[in-house]
C-alpha cells in the first residue's frame, strides 16, 4: 500500500489546486479544525449541542460551524471528499458562490431542523441526554444535500453496473449506509443519519423552489419531485402525500405556487419521447 499513498497525494494535490477558492477554503479549515481537535474539544464548541443551540444559551454560530467540524481521520476524508465533488461537479454549473450558499443553506438548515428534532425526542421523553450529549457535526448535512443536487443533474449516470445502481439512488443508499453503521455499532449516535436526512431534504427544499438560474427560480421538473426519491411502487402515495404539503404551505403563505413554464418558441422545447428512451433524460434535454 505504501506505494500508493505518493501516487494517491499526488492525484489529490493536483485535483485539490484546479479548485476554486471556496473548495480550497473549506478544505482548509476542515482539516485545521481537525488538527485542533487534539487539543480542544471542536465538536462540543463548534457542533451542535440541542440544549445549547436554542435559549437561554443561543449558540447560533454552532449552525456554520458544525460542518467543518471532524474528529476521526475518516471523518475528514469523507469531508474533503464531499466538498471536492462538489467543486468537480457542481461548482461548474452553478459558479462558486452559489456553491458556497448552497454549502451555507444545507449545513444551516440540517443544523437547526436536527437541534429541533432532538428537543422534540427530549419533549417526549424528558431524557437530557437527547439536549446535552448528543452532537451534529461534520460532513453528512453536507452529503446529503450534495447527492440530491447530483440526482439533479446526473441523476440517469450508472455508478454501479453489478448490482446496476444509478446516481438517482445515492441519497437513499447514503442513509441506509449510515443506518447500517449505526446498527453495528461503528456510530455512537443517530446525530449523522438525522443530519444526513435533512441535508438531503433541505437541499432538495432550495434547488426545487428557491435556487436562482438564468431561466427563473427553482426545478419544477417531473424527474426532480419529491416522488421520485422513492421506489417506483411508492411513488403515487409518496406523490399524493406531497401535493397535500405543497398546497397546505402555499395556502398559508409558507410557499409560493409554482408555475411551469414552456418557451414555445424555442426549437429546443420540443421534445419528441420515442420508444425505448427515458422520459427523465428527455425532458432534461
């Protein structure tokens, strides 16, 4: 193995120095935080704790923190790993600063709906160590947000021909990987499956109906709804639960409706379906 390591730093460095700025920096501080956590505890300062994050204690800046926050070298590894494909893959469709709020949005949002899930568990168990020993941290959120922008963009790409796996599957396969390991007892807490969860879901919240692009805001696309996370055999109850929610947060203002628009004007509007195509990469072409 030790002959591969100079070749493996080698690819890395050189994949590493083709990034942006914000890829460089937020590798860059996962692995100082990483450094310092031999010194000091970094997930109880910088990760969220449930019974600090809200008042009396308010420690709000835990919500930007915690995903730069590692202890265990794999932990870092997946870390610059998952902020380097993002770099690779997105950051050239959206620009870096959209990478660096799409960043911001899902590790906030993941942050404060896990805090609040935890404080609701404490509510109906009255457990304090659901407020005070639990702590969300590290790459995850992160994760999960990133695998639903790929399913967005790539998501037809087979990663796997044996068993055939599509990049669609990945948000689902990410989390059951994390509920295995934490079945096995390599993770202490629930804290990475629910931050990996509402990564995936806030993610999934901004891209569908707040990212901004060139042709509006959002993707109503059919292959991109919420449905299409699940199996085939789930998808209409999935979608009816779903439509129910949508119409509930625009009717009280939470959301607003969206509308589909068609340039019929434009020859590349035209899309002909013929037999044996996938209907979700027509309509991305």
């Amino acid at each position: 193995m030790n002959r591969y390591l100079p070749v493996a730093r080698q690819h890395f460095l050189s994949a590493l120095a083709s990034t942006s700025v914000v890829v460089k920096s937020i590798c860059a501080t996962v692995i100082l935080l990483y450094l310092l956590s031999w010194a000091a505890n970094t997930p109880y300062l910088l990760g969220v704790t449930p019974g600090f994050l809200f008042p009396p204690n308010f420690w709000v800046w835990t919500l930007l923190t915690h995903a730069v926050v590692e202890q265990h070298i794999v932990g870092v590894a997946v870390n610059i790993a998952t902020v380097m494909v993002a770099g690779r893959l997105l950051e050239p469709l959206w620009g870096a600063l959209e990478l660096l709020i799409f960043f911001a949005v899902v590790n906030v949002a993941a942050g404060l709906l896990s805090g609040l899930s935890y404080l609701l568990t404490y509510a109906a168990t009255f457990d304090l160590d659901y407020l005070f020993a639990v702590r969300v941290y590290g790459a995850p959120a992160f994760l999960g947000g990133v695998l639903v922008a790929l399913k967005q963009t790539a998501g037809d790409t087979t990663v796997l021909r044996v068993p055939q796996v599509r990049l669609k599957a990945a948000p689902a396969l990410a989390l059951l990987a994390i509920a295995v390991l934490r079945l096995a007892g390599l993770l202490d807490t629930l804290a990475p499956l629910a931050a990996c969860g509402y990564g995936a879901l806030s993610g999934w919240v901004y891209l569908r109906f707040y990212q901004r692009h060139p042709r509006g805001r959002g993707d109503m696309s059919d292959h991109f709804a919420f449905a299409s996370f699940f199996p085939e055999a789930l998808q209409p109850a999935v979608g009816f639960a779903a439509g129910l929610v949508h119409a509930a947060l625009v009717k009280i203002k939470v959301c607003r409706k969206m509308v589909k628009r068609y340039d019929v004007g434009a020859p590349s509007s035209i899309t002909i379906s013929l037999p044996g195509t996938d209907p979700q990469d027509a309509e991305r072409r």
